[in-house]
C-alpha cells in the first residue's frame, strides 16, 4: 500500500471499526478484527485505484473475516445458544438512557442480515449500490432487506415502547 491508501484507510477507520462493533456486538472482538482487518489490508498485494472502491473493498474484507470468525467459532462450539443482551429491570431515571439502551438492545437483537445490512446503511453511511457490491447481491435485494430490517427494529422498538425509526424520506439520498 502507499501512501494514498492509508489516507483512504484512515479516513474510514471510524466507520469501518462501528461496523465492526455492529456485527460482533462487543468492543474487543470489534477492536480485534478491526486490527485484523487492517493487517489484512495493509499487507493485500493488490489494492483498488480509486477511494470508493477502496472504501467498499475495505468492508468486505472485514466482513469477510468475521465470516470466517463466526464459522470457526459454530464448527468449534456447534450449536451454542447465544444469551441477549438485557436491560438492567432496575428503573432508570434518565429517559434517554433508557431509550438508547432499547435501541441498542433491539439492534441486538435483529437477526444477523438485518444487523448487518443496517450497519453497513444507517451506521457506516454506506449507499445501496455499494452495499449491494460489499455482500455480492443485487441493488434491489439491498432495498427490501433494509426495508426489511427497518421494519423489524420498528416492531422491536414499539414492542419496548420507543417510536419509530425515522421515515424513508430521511434515507432517499442513499439510493
């Protein structure tokens, strides 16, 4: 890599290592492949041209390795139930602390495609057509799965009393 590609890599660092946090839930696996990723790539013999290339092909090789981490991970336990997380029953007095822990417990709790596909839309801005190029699926199936997920997070938020995700408006300029 030169030195124009670690100025690629560093302007994405923020978003890559939220995307990381959103697909392991937890700061040190994040931080982990983050650091993995970034060896990855830093030592790839062969790296695109352009930023928004670069940017896509930076995701999907951390997607990529927390592909094979999962995979490793259910070959070597087999069918382990994971526990949810959960809100702690005592009352909180801060409302917003409350709503951002239901949020942040209802992203949780998403099935993996729909956390994945949220992360990569809502937490690192991606566009449709980018994310349709990071999971090798067609720009199309990207709307619906998003639409999909959105949906699910709303349900998950009223069931626990929080409004709504915002409206589609808000997310035209991504497509």
């Amino acid at each position: 890599m030169h030195g124009t590609h670690d100025k690629w890599l560093e302007r994405s660092s923020k978003q890559l290592f939220a995307y990381a946090v959103a697909l392991t839930r937890d700061q040190d696996k994040a931080s982990d492949l983050f650091q993995e990723c970034v060896v990855r790539v830093i030592s790839a013999r062969s790296v695109p041209d352009n930023e928004r290339a670069f940017r896509t092909w930076l995701f999907t090789v951390l997607r990529n390795l927390w592909i094979d981490q999962v995979r490793a991970r259910n070959r070597e336990m087999e069918l382990r139930s994971h526990l949810r997380d959960s809100i702690d029953p005592e009352p909180l007095i801060d409302s917003i602390i409350v709503n951002r822990m239901s949020v942040r417990q209802a992203f949780a709790s998403l099935r993996s495609e729909h956390r994945d596909i949220l992360a990569l839309i809502d937490i690192a801005g991606f566009r449709y057509g980018d994310v349709a190029e990071i999971l090798s699926i067609p720009k199309g199936t990207v709307m619906s799965r998003v639409s999909r997920a959105r949906r699910a997070m709303a349900n998950l938020l009223q069931e626990s009393g929080i409004a709504g995700l915002p409206d589609k408006k808000r997310h035209a300029h991504r497509a």
